[in-house]
C-alpha cells in the first residue's frame, strides 16, 4: 500500500449511513487520506444514499432481489467495484452476507464493523443479547471479512460498558459513538499500510501498547 497516494474505497450500505458519515468526515477533514470512489446499496430507499449525494459521491443500487444466488449479486458487485477502482470494500452497515466471490475478488481487502467484542456476540441483534446475557462490557469491533459470520481477524476493538439502566436502545446508541471514531481509525492504519495479517492475528505496526497491567472493572472495586 502506498501510504501517499489517497486510498480508493467502496462502501457498501443497507441502512442509514451513520459510519459512511463518519467515514466522510474524517476524509473532508484531511484526516483520512482516501476517497469514496462509489456508494453502494442493496436497497434503493437506503437513507444512506442520500447522504452519499449531498457530498456528491457517485451512488448505485444493485438489488439482490434482481438476482438467482448470492454469487450473482456478488459477481455483478464485485465487477462494479472494480470498474470503479476500488482497493478497499467497506462494509459499513450492509446486511448481506459476502460468498467466496466477494471474498476472492478482494481477499483481505474487505472491512466489516459489528456492534459487539467480536467473537463474543456474532450476527443479528448483538446489543440485545449482551443485555439478556447479562454481560459488563461490551463494545464495537472492526475486522477483515471472512467466510465465517463476524468471525475475520479483528483489527480493532472499542470497549463500552454496560450500565444497569441500560436498555437496548441507550447501549446501542454509545456503541454506535464508538463505531464512528473506530472504523475510520481502522482504514487510516490500512491506507498508511500499518496492519500485517498473521494468519488470523492483525498486527499493527507502530501502535500504542496499552499497559500490561491496565484492566477496567465493572462494578468498579470502589462500589464494593
């Protein structure tokens, strides 16, 4: 990866769009050597098409209803990433499992965000079952997209507690303020070609090592 030569993304969504927002900031703001080559969707009401618009990114919709098997939809994506040059798929809120021919046409070079500590938590509906598991912590992690559900090599992770009030939509809510301040981080390390993949470890080189005997208690000790 040359670390000087902006990074050509394509960011696949479903929904909203939040963390391609964030995505767009962090690059308006010079922070994020990269640009969004295209904004795609499997869905054409996606609200996130519009935000890609109002920043004038070229936006598509490919419907997987339009196609007979998950590897078609994923052939037609994959031949429209590459038209557009694109180096790094970013997953950002896109509720479709990738086949193998995703994963071929771009091996390693896809990104996914899920709102858990991955492998804690995988697949839908991740805040919830936190809840009913009763779990302390919890959080948000970025990965390389694998054959497996929420199950590649993570990148990073972001750690948020859970409160005893907490209900599905306050959890969620602070996962997802994480997630924004992530997910760019985690492009930025791969366009300033930073992360080694080590079978399933990502190492990033040049990174802040948190103390060895650095831990978070929830309760803390003082409440006991």
């Amino acid at each position: 990866m040359n670390e000087n030569k902006p990074l050509s993304l394509g960011v696949l969504i479903s929904g909203t769009g939040t963390n391609l927002q964030a995505i767009i900031d962090e690059i308006e703001a010079g922070r994020l050597s990269a640009r969004i080559a295209v904004v795609i969707s499997n869905r054409s009401r996606a609200p996130g098409l519009e935000r890609a618009r109002r920043h004038g990114l070229e936006t598509m919709v490919i419907d997987h209803r339009g196609f007979a098997s998950r590897e078609e939809f994923d052939r037609q994506l994959a031949a429209v990433l590459n038209r557009h040059g694109v180096e790094l798929v970013v997953c950002a809120g896109f509720m479709r499992l990738l086949s193998p021919v995703m994963l071929d046409a771009f091996p390693n070079r896809i990104m996914n965000i899920h709102p858990s500590l991955l492998p804690a938590f995988p697949g839908i509906n991740a805040q919830r079952a936190a809840l009913q598991h009763g779990a302390r912590w919890t959080g948000c992690t970025v990965f390389f997209v694998s054959a497996g559900v929420d199950d590649g090599p993570i990148i990073i992770q972001a750690v948020v507690p859970i409160l005893p009030d907490d209900d599905e939509g306050r959890l969620s809510a602070r996962i997802l303020c994480q997630e924004h301040r992530i997910y760019p981080y985690a492009i930025r390390l791969y366009q300033e070609g930073r992360l080694e993949l080590q079978q399933r470890r990502v190492v990033v080189r040049g990174a802040l090592l948190v103390p060895p005997d650095q831990a978070w208690l929830n309760p803390p000790l003082a409440a006991c």
